[in-house]
C-alpha cells in the first residue's frame, strides 16, 4: 500500500472534505467532531480549503457549517468566492452562516476582549441552524491584535475546549511564515489540534507551485508526502495517483501510425489503450509522425484531443499539408480538437487539471501531447514528471492510446538527455534522428522499445515529400551507413552494376546457345555423314552379299557342271 492509497481506520470517525485528493491522503478527510489546523503562507489557498470544506459539507451531506472570519469581511468572502460558482448566497439562507469576528483596536487596547461572548452566540447559532462544521479562518489576525503570549494562549485554548465539549468539526486556519515555520506564540497550535495540514505556495523556475502536506494526523494513517494543489475553476484540487491501475482491461486492439512502413515495423501498429514516447532532436519530425496517426485515426472516425505547446493550431495544420497530412477536414468534422497553451503560462499541475477538463469535453480516443517535456518549464522537472506520471495513469484508466513527444538532445536513445525522465514509464518508444552525410541531413526512424509487440530492430530512413511519408530501408555494408542522395548513388551504382552483369550474363548466354547451336548443327551434320556411309556400307554389303551368292551359285553350277561332264566321259570309255 502506498502513502498516497491509505484505507479508512475506524478508530477514527472521518469527515469528508470533498476536496479531490485530500481524501484519499487521509483515508477519508478530516476527524470528526475534532480540530484541525490549516497553516501555510500568503496565497496558499487556506481560505480556500477551510470555505470548500463548508460547500461540500452542505452540498453533498447535507451538514450546515459556520466560517467565523477574523480577517476578510463577510461580503468579501461571498464575492471572492462567486468565481468558483458556489452560489454562496442561496446556501447562506439555512446551510451556510458567516461571521465578522475581527475585533476593533479599541477593544483590545481596553483589555476587554475574549472570545466568550462570541462563542456564546455561536453555539446558540449552530443549535438553530443545525451545524456540524465550523471554521476560525486567520486566527492569527487575532493572536497579532492580541500581541500578548498568554492571552493568545488562553484564547485559542478557549476555541479548542469549546470545540471539544460540542458536536462540531472545527478547522482553524492561521499563516505561517514565509520560510513556512510559525511564530513562537504559534507553535503550540501544532501540538493542539488533532489534524495539522500544511499549504505552500512557492516560486520554481518563474513559475507558482502550490502544494499540500499533512504534518500529523492523531489515530489515523495518511500519505505524508507533498502532493501537488490547484486552484482550479471549482475550488481546489489535490493530485493523488490512481488506485485500481490493476483493474484496467488490456485491448488486442491495434492502432495505425498512419505509415504503412511504421506499422509493419511495429507487426500491425500500437496497441489500443498504450502509451507511446517519440523522442529526438528538433527538426526530426516528431510533430509529423504525430500528425501521421491522428489524420489515420480520424479516417477512421475516432475522436482525437491534439495538445501543442509549441505550435498554434493553425500553423500546425498548415505545415503539415505540406507533407500531404491534411489534418484540416478532421477538424472541421469535429473529430480532431486541437490545443494550443503556453508551457510557461501555469504550472505543470495546472496543465494537468486543463487536459482532464479537456479529455471529459471531447471524449477522445487518441490523446496527443506535443512535447510533453515542455512542462518542465511549468515548474522544474520533479513537477513536470509527476504530471506525466499521472497524466499515462490517467489514460490507462480510460483506455485512451497515449502519445506523447519529448526533446531529446542526444542523437543515443540509450543515453536519454531529455530533463523528464518518462522513458521507463511508456509502453512504447520510437526514436528519430538524423545523420549528416554528403552535405545534407537525412531522417532516420527505430522502435527502441514496444511491449508486447515484436517490433523491428532494423534502423530505417524516415523521408518526407510532398506526397506524405515513406519510410526506406538504409543502406548498410561494412559498418557503413548511407542516407539520402549517398544511399541513392550506392544503389543507382549497384543497378547499374547489375545491370552490367544481367547484360554480360545475357551476352554469354547468347553465345552459348550459338555455341550449343552450332555444335548441334555439327552433330546432325556428322550424324547426316555417318549415316550416308552407314548406307553406303549396307549398299557395298548387299552387294558384296549378292556377289557371293552369285559366286556360290556359280561356283555350284560349276561343280555341277563338272560333275556331268565326268560322267559322260566315263560311259564312252566303258563301251
């Protein structure tokens, strides 16, 4: 459990303040039917709380409260406080009651003043009117006119005891002094009350901070840390942080960047609901891959909140066209709302409190903060980070995809020089820079980060035209790295070169199939003559073969012939 998610303890029975925040520091609000000491400087809001306190008590619980003023008018108060549209006077008629208690010099001066009579009539008005909360606001316009230790003593007692044997929640507001310590006379009041919270109101780099601290807190558990206080439209405000992140739903949803290139790097795009952190140095196009998705969101019907705090919305759209990022019809359907303020105009906290305003007014599906570091100069870098903090949490809980820009000096995402540390904080995180080679300066684009997604780990070349944005693979060999017009002559080189061997290859595939060709044509060639001898041989072997039969035959007739002749010549001799 954090200082900032404190359970309710029944040992002490609670009274809610209504203030945002401050009743999640202490578990509940103020202790009932107890004392409380709100002390801070000038301007730091005292009044403010004690008088919200009493509204929210009567508005929302039905519970009438009593401010006892010992500094500010009556009327003053009610018309200081219209600005907050309280409408104090329809609750003066049976909720609310004010009381000018600011003693005259004179009576002082006398010796004659004590809070006696006053209490008297305050407890007799809270029996009518049904009180349940009271509040002595600038005691110490009191204990000053008093100027005697044992009398401011005896009269604060006097408010204490009164407050304890009644059934009133008393809250007692008193300045502190500007190095935020009390007087010696007023240092007791610490010890006194029950409940002791502390208001600051200081200057960090030009710039107002208010914040809130609870100092002690008998019987109960509270988040003793500083948190951050706006006066706001409605009264004041505490930051707290989200208790149930954990009850978020996770969305397999994704969201295009709006570059075809950036959302294959990214297997499909961003998770629905994540937060993204685009970093890089100025001039890197981290306003445009910005202006890429919300244009891709708005196509696609999604509503989108686009805060600047660098560049009017008008220019923001003008410069964009002129990369085809035509962000002009999305505002006119009334889609897109685009922001612009001035980083040094309020603090941090203040930012914080306009963008909540503005995310409850236009509903958004996509939230664009362009640069989020600009907050630092609202108040320094601790402020600025526990906004961004608040501000992702914040999102996660409304399933809002986050993305956000940030100034970073040095071209190594590894080494993050930007003052607000959010890198850790981002789901996502896409780093642009730019490498100067060649007498010109080229883009380049990577994913260092991407939870749950299997990202790319590949460098890519992020080019910008006027028919929008493409990203190009770099041209890397040897250790070498080329963009822009050196990587385009590599490659012209090298299909060039290609085209040189494709040729010399078609070349000798050519003299090849000659080749292959007239070596056929010599083998049928060949073939033609073997087979003419071949025929020229059967010729001479039929002849040869007829030869001998005719020579058989004759040979044979021959022999018969000779036979005959023999026997003939053998008769004639016999007669």
């Amino acid at each position: 459990m954090t200082d900032s998610m404190v359970q309710p303890i029944r040992g002490v029975d609670k009274m809610p303040t209504g203030i945002d925040g401050f009743d999640e520091m202490t578990g509940g609000g103020l202790p009932r039917t107890r004392t409380s000491l709100v002390v801070g400087g000038a301007g730091s809001g005292k009044t403010i709380f004690a008088l919200q306190t009493l509204v929210n008590g009567a508005r929302r619980w039905g519970e009438p409260g009593i401010f006892v003023a010992f500094e500010e008018l009556s009327h003053q108060l009610v018309e200081n406080a219209a600005s907050f549209g309280w409408d104090l006077p329809a609750l003066q008629r049976d909720k609310l009651f004010f009381l000018d208690a600011r003693p005259s010099a004179d009576m002082i001066t006398a010796g004659s003043f004590d809070l006696t009579g006053m209490l008297a009539s305050l407890e007799a008005k809270a029996k009518e009117m049904r009180a349940r909360r009271i509040v002595f606001d600038s005691v110490h316009v009191l204990l000053a006119l008093l100027g005697d230790p044992n009398a401011e003593r005896q009269e604060l007692y006097r408010i204490h005891d009164w407050l304890v044997q009644g059934p009133l929640t008393g809250i007692i507001t008193a300045r502190s002094l500007e190095d935020g310590a009390m007087s010696q006379q007023q240092e007791f009041l610490h010890y006194m009350a029950d409940c002791v919270v502390c208001l600051e109101h200081r200057m960090a780099d030009l710039v107002s901070i208010r914040g809130l601290r609870v100092l002690k807190y008998r019987g109960s558990g509270f988040a003793e840390n500083e948190a951050p206080l706006i006066i706001a439209h409605e009264g004041i405000e505490v930051a707290s942080f989200a208790q149930t992140l954990q009850q978020v739903p996770v969305s397999q949803e994704r969201v295009s960047t709006g570059i075809p290139g950036l959302d294959t790097m990214l297997d499909g795009g961003l998770f629905r609901g994540s937060s993204t952190l685009i970093t890089g140095a100025p001039g890197t196009a981290k306003s445009t891959l910005c202006g890429a998705l919300t244009r891709a969101a708005c196509e696609k019907g999604e509503r989108v909140l686009y805060v600047s705090f660098d560049e009017p919305a008008d220019q923001i759209v003008r410069n964009l066209a002129s990369v085809n990022v035509q962000l002009q019809p999305c505002r006119d359907s009334g889609l897109l709302l685009l922001e612009w303020a001035r980083a040094e105009a309020q603090s941090a906290e203040g930012h914080l409190l306009a963008l909540r305003a503005l995310i409850r007014k236009h509903e958004p599906q996509i939230l664009v903060i362009d640069p989020l570091s600009a907050l630092i100069k609202a108040g320094g870098n601790l402020p600025a980070l526990g906004v961004a903090q608040r501000l992702h949490y914040l999102t996660k809980q409304a399933g809002i995809t986050l993305l956000m820009t940030s100034l970073l000096e040095d071209r190594d995402p590894t080494r993050e020089s930007s003052q607000l540390q959010i890198s850790t904080v981002a789901d996502n995180w896409i780093h642009l820079s730019y490498l100067e080679q060649g007498g010109e300066r080229n883009r380049t684009i990577s994913i260092v980060k991407a939870r749950g997604i299997g990202h790319s780990n590949q460098l890519r070349e992020l080019m910008m035209s006027s028919e929008g944005l493409e990203l190009a693979d770099v041209y890397s060999a040897a250790g070498e790295v080329l963009l822009g017009s050196l990587r385009w002559e590599k490659e012209r080189a090298e299909a060039l070169q290609r085209q040189r061997l494709r040729t010399e290859v078609e070349h000798k595939r050519r003299d090849a199939e000659l080749a292959e060709a007239e070596a056929e044509a010599r083998v049928k060639l060949l073939q033609r003559r073997v087979e003419a001898r071949r025929a020229e041989l059967a010729l001479l072997e039929r002849e040869q073969e007829e030869q001998e039969t005719s020579w058989r035959r004759h040979s044979e007739g021959l022999i018969q012939l000779r036979a005959g002749t023999d026997r003939g010549s053998g008769g004639s001799d016999g007669e």
